[in-house]
C-alpha cells in the first residue's frame, strides 16, 4: 500500500497538488487496505504530497479499519458529529491552505463537492480519476493471484450451472442452484447479479432471469463473477440444450471465432482499438455487424468494471500486466443470444486466459 501512496504522491508533486479527497470505496480499498461500503456516511482518504495521510470514516468502523492494516491517521465520526469540521482540523494541522485539489469527479456528489468547496474556497479541483485508473490498470503479482482464485470459482459456478440444466428448469432455479454451490464454497459476494438466460431471453444482452423454462433447442447464457478479496471474475458461457438449427450454430461459430481472434490479438503494444476491431470485423464480415452492439470488454479487478474500455475508438495501448474481458455477443431477437467471455492478464508473450471452462460449443442432453 506504501508503494501506491507514494506513486499518487509523486504525481501530486508534479502537479502541484496539496491534497487528494478521495471517496470511492474502491479506490480507498485500493490505497488503504480497508474496504467498506458506508452507505449514506462519509468514506474518504485524504493524501498529501508529503505530510501523512488519514482515513475518514464512520466511527462504528474504527476497529475494523485498524485491523485491515491502516497504519496512519483514523478519524472516525459518530452519525451526530459534523464530519467535515473534524476533516478541516487535520487538513490545517498537516498544510497552511489548499489551492488544488484532487478529487474523484466522477464519483463525487454535488452535495459533498459544496461542502468540500465551502472549506476551501479558493482552491480549484482537479480529476484524480486518470491517475487512479493508470495505477490500478497493471496488476501486481499478489492481485493477479486473488483475481485467478475468483475466476476458478467463477469456472466451477458455470460447471454447476450447466449440469443443473433440465427440461422445464426456470432460469432462477439454475441461477439459485449456482450460488448455493457457491456459497457452500465460502463465496460471500458475487461480482455483479448472476444471469442465466434461456432461449429467447438471451438475447438480451443485460436479461434479467426469472420463470422462463428451458426447453429442448435452446442456447443458455450464463454470465456471472465472484469476489475473491475484493477482486472480481467475470466469466460468459452460452450451451445448448438438444440441438440446435444451423442458423443458432453458424451465431454461435461466428462468436467463438471472433473472440478467440481477440484473446491471440491481445499482446503488449498493440492498442485497445485493435484487438475490438478483430472481433468486430469477424462478425461484420459474417453478416452480424448491427447484431453486435457493445464494446468488446472492460478492465478488471476490484470493480467488475475497470479501466480500460475495449472499443474500436479507444487508441490506448495494451501493456504487461493488464487483466481486461474478452467479450464478443450476437443477439437477434427471437433466433439466438451468444455470448463468450474470458479474463485474461497480459503478460510480455501475450495474453493468458484465467477463465477455463470450455468454450467450444456443448451440446447438453
């Protein structure tokens, strides 16, 4: 954690930035070690260039706080203090006035944006948010390890579900078998609601599951993820249940072939751009173009997503220890939703695949 304090902290020197607010559990998790969803309280690291930073937080969590590992400052409140008045006094004991700030735009909401604008008012604000995601884009060899434990369980959740596929089984009564498995593994969160879709549902891309039947003939799409650690998986299978007619297989080849040509693209130096447009341009080619309508994956670890955005417009190049989705789908309506997604983690001869389940298409009888 030292290491990434001191990585924002040379940042902030080199743009003359006094302090950084920061306030999403994720990226307090991310400096501090302690993760917590607070609600409607306050949760905020605050980072100097030099001076020691401190943890705000709900006073009931101190405990919990200490224990994660935090070694500096705690300044817990109770629900009747005026946490901004105790947030003011630590900030003046450390620096004589702030004028530039950094803070999370993006996450921050107007109402605490005024408070903190009201403490110093002449200070302007900066966006932490691109520091932050450059930071958390590469994995160190510690994160890479928590994220492999997740998608292995994220492998055996798709295993179970596709052996509790059966005739006149509703999605949720796969969906719930799923995470009862998962539970009596020890898994406590799911990276995102679990989706099981069948038939025509599944062409949806975001379907939400619920007493649709399974019936012979049709594609199943399980899209699900589990948290390790604070550290996600996400992992798309689509199967068949009995055969199915040429036009559900040709969707289905189309989307194997052009997801396994984005993991071979995936590599240090090329860009994200590139590796979207290999599988786009598979499945244009295949008549399936319009039928393809979202990126083709998303970065990964502590949130399900991360940084970058793997679309055909985004130039960044692809690097060593990047862990991004794979993720190609066609859904025409009422004929077939396919979908095939992996993790992978990028290393200097390419990408390796952390999802393993089967991807070649299964025939359930």
């Amino acid at each position: 954690m030292k290491q990434r304090l001191e990585k924002l902290q040379t940042w902030m020197k080199e743009n003359e930035i006094e302090v950084s607010f920061l306030t999403s559990s994720e990226n307090v998790f991310y400096l501090s070690g302690y993760y917590t969803d607070p609600h409607e309280r306050l949760l905020a690291l605050v980072v100097f260039q030099s001076e020691e930073p401190f943890l705000v937080c709900p006073g009931m969590e101190i405990h919990d706080a200490r224990r994660s590992g935090w070694e500096y400052e705690l300044l817990g409140y109770s629900d009747i203090d005026n946490p901004w008045e105790l947030i003011l006094s630590s900030i003046n004991k450390r620096i004589n006035g702030v004028t530039k700030a950094a803070i999370e735009k993006e996450h921050m909401n107007v109402e605490r944006y005024e408070q903190l604008s009201r403490l110093f008012p002449k200070a302007a604000y900066v966006s932490a948010e691109e520091k932050l995601r450059k930071l958390r884009m590469i994995k160190d060899a510690r994160e890479l390890k928590i994220i492999e434990e997740a998608c292995a369980l994220a492998d055996y959740a798709v295993e179970v579900g596709v052996s509790e596929i059966k005739e006149g089984k509703t999605e949720l009564e796969v969906l719930n078998a799923v995470e009862y498995a998962l539970k009596q593994k020890g898994v406590t969160e799911m990276s995102f609601a679990t989706m099981v879709l069948t038939g025509a549902n599944a062409a949806s891309p975001h379907g939400n599951p619920g007493g649709t039947k399974i019936q012979k003939g049709d594609l199943v799409l399980f899209d699900l993820g589990v948290v390790v650690d604070r550290y996600c998986s996400d992992i798309t299978r689509t199967v068949a249940y009995g055969d199915i007619n040429d036009k559900q297989k040709e969707i289905y080849d189309t989307v194997l072939k052009a997801q396994l040509a984005a993991v071979e693209a995936s590599k240090p130096g090329v860009t994200a751009a590139e590796v979207d447009l290999t599988a786009r341009r598979i499945i244009a080619d295949a008549g399936y173009g319009e039928y393809f309508p979202h990126r083709l994956g998303h970065g990964l670890g502590i949130g399900v997503h991360e940084y970058p955005s793997m679309t055909e417009t985004n130039p960044l190049i692809i690097e060593e220890g990047m862990v991004y989705t794979i993720e190609p789908g066609i859904y025409v309506p009422d004929i077939a939703g396919v979908r095939i997604e992996d993790d992978l983690f990028i290393t200097a001869d390419g990408a390796k695949v952390l999802t393993k389940f089967p991807k070649e298409l299964q025939i359930i009888k």
